[in-house]
C-alpha cells in the first residue's frame, strides 16, 4: 500500500495504492467520501480515494505519506464511517532495504545487464541489474515490490529480457541523494550494513 497527498495540488483527497498491479479497465465505487477503483475482469480493489480527507483525520505530509499503523487505522475507521465493507491489508516492512549481493552473472539474453541474487535479510530475491559496477558481495540498497522512488516511479516485478526481476538495485541519483555521482552505478554501502535492514535517506 501506498498513500498519497497534496492538499495544493489536488484538494483534500487522501489517494490509496492497494497495490502496485495494473489493470487495462477499472471501475469506479463511490459510497460518501469514498470511491473505490477495482479491475473490471475481477473487482479487485487496486486504489481507494478518500475525499474531504481532512474530515476523518489530519495528514501532515505532502506528497507520498508515512505509511504506519495510525494512518491505517485511520483509513479503516472513514471506510466503516462511510458504510464501505473492505478489507485492507497493509504491508508495513520497510520497502528500501539494505541487501547483500551473493552471486552475480552475466545475463543469457543481455550483454548489458546481470542476474543478481540478493539477500534482503528475510529472503533472498532475483535482480536483474544494469549497473556497470555491481559486484558479489557487495552490500547495497534494494528498492523491494511496491516501494516508490523519489522520481514516483513504483518498483513492480517484472521480466527483463526472458528473466524474472523482483526489485532495483538503486543508485545514489535514484534515490535523489545530494551529491550523486554523475557516472552511472550503483550505490555501494559499508561492508556493516546489515541485510534487511531499513535504509533511511
């Protein structure tokens, strides 16, 4: 999940990401403050408006907003105020972690590009990565499924070039970090960090 909000530039609308699926047709739901998109093939719910926001609770953030228990619980009391029966469950683990690259190899289909096994502390997930500078055991920062970058983007999984990749290995611009370097690569942490551990920028 993923919460967004920008009372300057949109109005008093909380935006919530279900999820970071995308769907060619949706539809819309609306019951009082809330509108519901759902995938028209299934009804699942992938996003909830909740509007007059500032009615129900107070947002303090600008832009994407800290997702923890109290806004949770927040969002599930206007849902209940507004008659919406949805069930909502929220991943609360950090989405940028420390990881540890244990094997690194050339990609079969992409001179380019490597395959990267990557241990975020609880599991150990496939990256495809086209830094030049990435190595085995390097300890480094992963953008996990569902994180949102400072550009916006939103990290899905996907297939590059025949291969499953779950994550991004980031570098220091695409985090947004003062003084990137110009070159393109990634962002090589201290050999202490931990894997899984959140990184904080």
């Amino acid at each position: 999940m993923n919460i967004f909000y920008n009372q300057l530039g949109v109005g008093d609308v909380l935006l919530v990401q279900l999820t970071a699926d995308q769907a060619e047709k949706v539809e819309t739901e609306s019951k009082g403050d809330i509108t519901i998109v759902r995938k028209v093939e299934n009804g699942e719910p992938l996003a909830i408006n909740l509007f007059n926001c500032s009615k129900y609770f107070a947002v303090s953030e600008n832009g994407q907003v800290n997702l923890n228990s109290d806004i949770v619980e927040n969002l599930k009391g206007a849902l209940k105020e507004n008659g919406v029966d949805l069930e909502i469950e929220v991943d609360l683990s950090p989405k940028f972690v420390v990881g540890h690259v244990v094997s690194k190899v050339q990609h079969p289909n992409a001179d380019k590009l490597s395959v990267c096994q990557v241990n975020v502390g609880e599991e150990t997930l496939q990256i495809v990565c086209g830094a030049p500078n990435v190595e085995a055991g390097q300890k480094v920062v992963v953008a996990k499924v569902g994180a949102v970058m400072p550009s916006g983007m939103i990290i899905r999984d996907a297939e590059l070039r025949g291969l499953p990749s779950s994550g991004m290995i980031c570098s220091a611009k695409e985090l947004n970090l003062p003084d990137a370097p110009k070159e393109k690569g990634i962002l090589v942490l201290d050999d202490i960090a931990e894997p899984g551990s959140p990184y904080l920028f």
